[in-house]
C-alpha cells in the first residue's frame, strides 16, 4: 500500500484500544483516512466496497464504546467488514484480501479474535449475538452482545424470529440496524436526532422501568399509559414494530454523524436488557462514482481509484449472462413465465428482464424460503416460475424445495449459479454441495452444462419440463461457445461421447459432469481415453453407462462438486443395480471446506484440472 497518502492517526492505531485512546475530535479525520485506505486498498485487490464505506463511522464507534474483543460484535453477512478488519490488526493484511493464503473477506474466528462469529449468509446476526448474550448472563458476565444488521438482511425470516426470541428474554442484547435503503429526509433531522438522544438516555430508561413498577399495581392505568407512550412515539418514530415485540427502539439517527453515533451507544449501553439502534447510512459514502451507483461497486474487481473505471474486463460471455439473455427470450415466447430472485438481480442477471417485464419479476428480498413457496404457488395455477438462485442459497430454503415443490410436482425452474468453487468468496459462497442434497429428491431433473450454449438449451429443457428442474452452473465465463437465438431442447437423460479412445487394452471412459467437460478431454488427448459429457445427473443416461462400462477397463467420473453423494456416486449406484462390477474412479471436491483463492489454482489443488485427472488414472492404470 505504498502509493497510499500519509495516514498519521490510522498508521498509529493497530487494535480497538488504542482507539480508544483517541480523542473524539480525532475521529472525523480517523474516518476519512480510513476511507481513502478502503478505497485505495479494494482498487487493488477486488472485493466488496460500496457497503465498507458506508459503516466507516459505525465501525470507529462501536469500537471506540464497546470493550472488543471482550464485548461481542456480530456483522451480519459480512460484507461490510473491512473498516472492522483494518482497526483489529489486519490494515497490512488487506493487501492480501480474498488471495491464496490471505485474509478472508468475511469474518472468520480463526482469522481474529474480534471476530466473534463465522458470516458470509444473511440474517444471522440477532440469532448469534442473542446467544452469546444468554452465555454472558449464565456466567454472571457483564459483557455486551451487538448485532449489526442491514435492512436487505432483516428481510430474511430468521432475523424476525431472532427479534421475536430476544423481546422475551432479559439478555443484554443491541441490535444496530444498518438502514441503507433510504435517504436522511427532513423527519430524520433535528427532532429525531433529539428524541434519539432522549430515549437512549439513562434518564429515560430509568423513568420508563421505575414507571412501570409503580404502575404495576394499577393495571388499567398502566395499560393506557403504555397505550399512550407507544402512540407518541409511533407519531414520530418508526420503531412501534420493534416495541411490540420487546425492544426499547431508538432513531433513527444520521450514521455519518460520529458524535451523535457515539452518544447514543454510551447511552444504550448503560440500559438493560434489549436495545434496538436505527441507524441510517449511504452506501459508497465518500467516494462519489459508488455513491452514484452502489449496485455496481457492490463487488468489484480492480478498478481505478480516479474514477471508478475497471482495469480489466471479462471477453468471454458468463453463465450469469447466458442466463439473462434466456430469461427474456423465453419470456417473450411464453407469457406465463415469471423471474423470481431472493434479493439477488444483479448478481443473477435478471437486470434486463426486470427492465422489459416488471410486472412478470418478482424480487421477494432476502427470503429464500418464501421464494420457493411463492413460486409453488404460481406454479399451481398454471404459470411458470423460474427461480434464479445460488447454490449455497438453494441450501436455505431445502424444506420448502422438499415439501412444497419436489413432492408436489410442480414445473418450477431452479437457474442454479455459482455453483462448485467461487474463488475469492471462499467457503461461505461455494456451491460444493448442490448435486449431493438435490439427487436424492424424487421427481427433480438435475442438468449441469458444460459451455454457454449447452446452458442455454438445457435451461429451456427444464422450462418445458412439466415438473421441478434445476440447471447448475459455474460463477464466471465458459469456454467462449456461441449461444443459438433459437429456443431449443435437448433430450432429458441422455449424454453424448465427445471423444472415443482407440486404445485396445487398458481403456479408460472418463465420465464428466458439467464444468469438467474441459479438463477431462484435455486429459484424455494424453491418455487416449473415451470421455463422455453426461450432461444430466437425474435422470442418468444409463445405456450409455452400461456402455461404456462394458468396453473399458476403467470408469472414472468428475464433477465439480462434493465426491460425497454426487454424480460419481450416482454412477456407482447405476451401476451396483445394473449388477455391473467394474472398477471406478470417482474425482471431485474433498470432504473438507476449500480456503478463498484464485478458482484455477484450487481446481488444481483439489485434483481436478488435467494434470490432476491423469496423475490420479496413472496411480490405477500406469
């Protein structure tokens, strides 16, 4: 970080405490030498930036009132953890961010004691630090648990019965609210920012329980005055919500504003009990191109600090793409399909479509679950959903693609991305485990492309399927195939041999699934071995496996994917019915969770490039 501008109060400060050391004049001149280091440091590495600047203040606060690591913060989602890392002893590490062996972009407990809790989903945060709240009650502990959530993740489901949990109990709970979809309008001036002050003060809290005590013993006048307290705060606040269910809710206040923010958190915590803090912030604060637009600079790859312009760009079309370019195809052909997304437009490419047919896109927030039952809905009176998803998001709504879609049979159309590893995002994102947990559900068409225009057919497979599909695909670019306009079909359970071995002895079939396609036949020029893109998990093709399995020595799948109950697995138990005995190698992700890095370079390390492929064949046939 060479080319950054002189930082004299960041350079001196390396953990929370000797932040605390500051003066709170210092901590305006804190904030913007920490952002310049945000923006500066994201241009160089890639990662998540428009919500790191906007919780620069937050950040400087919540460490500068509460005692951390000992005092428990809990960042929801993850994403907007940078300022939190760069004041905890990683500033130097950011240079490393998200790269083999470097710092992880979301907060890991391994990585940092200041990091109280593994995120990288959604809606998390409340459940966690109520948790950690109740641990510190039972041991007699006057330590606080902070839960920092934003109002995307406050969506999700679980966020509400968190709330609904904690407004029962006694634990000493804050639940700041990152509210960044919304500007600081004039009812977020002057009197709120006194009546914030007010009701986080001890004197407010103090009359408000001694009130209720002496109340206590007249119930009517008790139940009109508390009548009374919420409808004048309901007049001017929008807190009645949380009041109802057990929080004392103050704000919402400016959370740019410093001084105001740290007032309000001495206050609060003083308080007993749980706290709901309403705070308002903007996204791409400080840096005028991800002000503008902070969708774009949500994630980035290296870009140009002057003016926000990316240094490189992808030639190749994306599977993201691909997606996006069907979905208003086939919505132009058949007006019963509807785009659904759980919070996720840009991310999945419905952006055009949402464009062209917005009365035909649904964006139900954070909510996967009520995605899919949403859709099963649709699906029931003759509309076609389609269900744009990543794969480790599918995860959280696996009941509902159960109970409410699979066992009901209805045509609902999975659009699975990021599915195997994701690089730099690590673990949290990697969808190393859909092939396994969607098997095993009756009556689900599973496909896996291997280029751009297999998708894009396989996809309108699934749309004309008169039950659940699901189509997977990889984050980023395919193999530089052209799509077709054309809106064609392929014929469900069947593979194809791309490549047949002349080998007459010790022949090799090489079975691959989706994104493996490439690698395999790269390895199969080598060994002169039959590779066969296999196209469909469920159902498999089994003549071709039989097949194969007659004319060669060895049978070896590869998939992107968990070995454990994948498509290799599917393969031994075609096979085991067929009472076909045969030796198999089945290749694919390990039985562990594979660390951020660059996605080539941890294929490779998992075995599952074409060097990797042949020297894992050559260990069984030399």
């Amino acid at each position: 970080m060479t080319s950054l501008p002189r930082l004299p109060i960041l350079d001196a400060i390396d953990f929370p405490a000797q932040l605390r050391q500051l003066e709170r004049a210092q901590l305006p001149q804190l904030a913007a030498e920490l952002r310049a280091f945000i923006i500066e440091s994201v241009a160089k590495t890639g990662g998540h930036l428009a919500s790191n600047l906007g919780v620069v203040e937050l950040t400087i606060a919540l460490h500068y009132v509460f005692n951390t690591p000992d005092d428990r913060l809990v960042w929801d989602v993850g994403h907007q953890t940078y300022p939190h890392k760069m004041l905890t002893g990683r500033r130097e590490a950011m240079q490393h961010l998200r790269k083999p062996k470097g710092i992880a972009g979301f907060p890991r407990r391994a990585e940092s004691e200041f990091d109280t809790f593994g995120t990288g989903h959604s809606s998390t945060s409340i459940s966690a630090a109520l948790g950690m709240a109740v641990a510190a009650q039972k041991a007699g502990l006057e330590r606080r648990a902070v839960a920092i959530i934003g109002d995307g993740a406050l969506t999700g489901g679980m966020a509400f019965e968190a709330l609904n949990n904690a407004g029962n109990m006694d634990a000493n709970l804050l639940v700041v609210l990152n509210d960044n979809d919304m500007s600081i309008s004039d009812n977020v001036g002057g009197l709120n920012r006194y009546l914030a002050k007010l009701l986080a003060s001890r004197f407010y809290g103090t009359i408000r329980q001694s009130g209720k005590k002496v109340l206590s013993g007249m119930p009517h006048v008790q139940e009109f005055a508390k009548r009374a307290e919420e409808h004048v705060k309901g007049m001017v606040l929008p807190g009645t919500l949380f009041e109802e269910l057990g929080f004392n809710y103050i704000g919402p206040i400016d959370g740019h504003d410093l001084d105001g923010l740290i007032t309000a958190l001495q206050n609060i915590k003083q308080l007993k009990g749980a706290q709901f803090l309403h705070i308002v912030t903007q996204k791409g604060k400080g840096y005028e191109p991800a002000e503008d637009n902070p969708n774009k600079f949500h994630g980035v790859g290296k870009f140009d600090p002057s003016n926000g312009d990316a240094i490189t760009s992808v030639s190749k079309k994306t599977y993201t793409q691909v997606f996006g370019e069907w979905l208003v195809d086939m919505a132009d052909a058949d007006e019963r399909l509807i785009g659904i997304t759980p919070a996720m437009c840009d991310g999945s490419g419905l952006n055009a479509f949402a464009e062209k047919y917005p009365l035909r896109y649904f964006d139900v927030g954070i909510a996967e679950q009520h995605a899919l039952t949403f859709a099963a809905g649709m699906a029931c009176d003759g509309l076609k959903p389609v269900v744009a998803i990543y794969s480790t998001f599918l995860q959280r709504a696996y009941d509902q693609l159960i109970h409410d879609i699979a066992l009901q049979n209805l045509p609902v159309l999975f659009a699975i991305d990021r599915a195997g590893l994701v690089g730099a995002d690590g673990p949290t994102h990697a969808g190393s485990f859909d092939l396994s947990f969607l098997r095993c559900i009756p009556n689900i068409i599973i496909m896996a492309p291997s280029d751009e225009n297999e998708c894009r057919q396989m996809l309108t497979t699934g749309f004309q399927h008169h039950g659940p599909a699901a189509v997977r695909y990889p984050r980023g670019s395919g193999t530089g195939v052209a799509t077709e306009t054309a809106l064609n079909a392929i014929a469900i359970g069947k593979g194809e041999i791309k490549r047949s071995s002349q080998k007459l002895k010790q022949k090799v079939a090489i079975l691959a699934f989706g994104s493996m396609l490439t690698p395999a036949l790269e390895a199969a020029e080598k060994l002169d071995a039959t590779v066969a893109n296999m196209r469909f998990v469920k159902p498999l093709d089994i003549a071709l496996i039989a097949a194969l399995a007659k004319n060669h020595d060895l049978i070896v799948t590869i998939e992107e994917n968990a070995v454990m109950g994948g498509a290799g697995a599917a393969v031994m138990e075609a096979l085991q019915a067929m009472h076909i005995v045969t030796p198999i190698l089945c290749l694919g992700l390990p039985d562990s969770f594979i660390e951020h890095g660059d996605h080539a370079t941890m294929l490779a390390e998992c075995g599952l490039d074409a060097s990797g492929i042949i020297s894992a064949i050559e260990q069984i046939i030399p």
